[in-house]
C-alpha cells in the first residue's frame, strides 16, 4: 500500500508541475489626443440644426487597446457623458456654442487596467457667434473637500487656472465665504493662466470659493463652487 501511495503522489506531482501557467493580461497603452485641438474653437463641427452639430474626435491608436471610451464634460453643466469606440476616432452630436473638455480611456483585455489620456478643451462654434466666453476657470487649490492649515498670520492661498479661445480674458471675481459663495471677495485683472490670491481665514472652518472669469466683451463663465476647511 505504501508504494501505490507513492506512486499516487508521484503522479499527482507529475500532473501538477506539467500544468502550463496563465498569461497575465496585456495592459493597454494611453491614447494621444489628435483633435479637436486643446484650447481652440472647434471649427469643423458639422451643423445638424439649430442646437447641434457633429464633432469628430480623433486620438492616437493605443498598444494593446481592444476599445476606447471616450469621455465628454459641458464645462457649463458639468454634465459628462461616456461614448463607447472600437477604433481610434468617433463622431459625437453636441450643442453648439459651449465648451468642452473630452480624454480617451484605452481599454485592454479582461483582467487589465484602463488608462486614460491627457483631458483637453475645446469651444464648439454656434451660429453666428464672433465672441465666446472665457472657459470655466478651474479651482486648482484648495481642492474641494480639503483640509488647509492657514500660515501663522491666518492666510491661505487661493489658485486658479483661466483661458480663453479668443485670447481676451480680462479680469476675475473671486467669490468665498461661510454659506455659499455669493459674497465677492475682490475683482483682478488677467495677467496670467495661472492666478492665485491670498486671503485671511478662520481656523476650524468651512469655507466655500468659485471665480468668475469676465472677457473684454463682458461674457462670463462659472467655475463652480468648491468647498474646503480650515484646521
């Protein structure tokens, strides 16, 4: 008996380092972005109606992608919207005269990790329309949900990013308080893509901030309200 155990166990052993090993997925690699190009009026949208044209997007084919989502945010609504691709390009229906932001996610075979592109904007052309509204600036710091330790003199830092396709960005409103954002802190003039303002703050406090962006035409655009607090 103990001898057909062994054989018993010596075929077991057999079978199990005969077993081949399962290949681990390929990952995919991340898209470029083609067009439309970053931070320009989106020209070659075609006029479907009164409200919306076609936009084609166009991105680099991605090593080991087997399909691509392709992500779409109203900088207005915020509003996102995900399009499935089985090829490098796609063509979207939008609402003409409003921005966007749009990346590629490149996804892989099963058990693979999705990766996505760099996120560009663009301003979709409306009828008629010579002047368009700064982009929605965007809140880089304090993020919203974040927990900010003020300098020894109470300060803290407030930085933003603005643009605009037309190039006549003009001036900002920076808005914060303790309820909702609605009371004007102060107003600058655009000097550069990059702004940032100091201001005094309470500790242990929950404070909310947004900025207007305003163009030499007198359009605007809403970054939103972010919220954060103070330790």
């Amino acid at each position: 008996m103990k001898k057909i155990a062994l054989l018993f166990g010596g075929l077991v052993l057999l079978f199990y380092s005969c077993t081949p090993e399962v290949p681990l997925p390929l990952e995919p690699s991340i898209a470029t972005l083609l067009s439309p190009a970053n931070n320009e009026t989106c020209l070659d949208g075609v006029s479907l109606n009164d409200s919306q044209s076609n936009v084609s997007f166009n991105w680099s084919n991605a090593q080991n992608a087997l399909s691509y989502e392709v992500v779409i945010v109203n900088l207005l609504t915020q509003s996102s919207q995900t399009f499935s691709a089985t090829s490098n390009q796609t063509t979207l229906a939008l609402t003409k005269a409003e921005p966007y932001s749009w990346k590629v996610r490149s996804l892989g075979e099963t058990g693979s990790t999705p990766v996505e592109s760099e996120q560009w904007k663009f301003y979709l052309a409306g009828d008629a329309i010579v002047n368009y509204a700064p982009f929605p600036t965007e809140l880089i710091s304090p993020r919203s949900g974040a927990n900010i330790t003020p300098d020894i003199n109470n300060l803290i830092l407030l930085t933003w990013k603005g643009s605009d396709v037309d190039g006549d960005l003009s001036s900002y409103q920076v808005y914060i308080d303790q309820t909702d954002a609605s009371t004007l802190k102060t107003a600058l003039n655009y000097e550069t893509n990059e702004t940032s303002l100091e201001v005094e703050v309470e500790n242990n406090t929950t404070y909310y901030w947004k900025v207007i962006a305003i163009d030499t035409n007198g359009n605007q655009s809403d970054s939103g309200v972010y919220a954060f607090r103070t330790n």
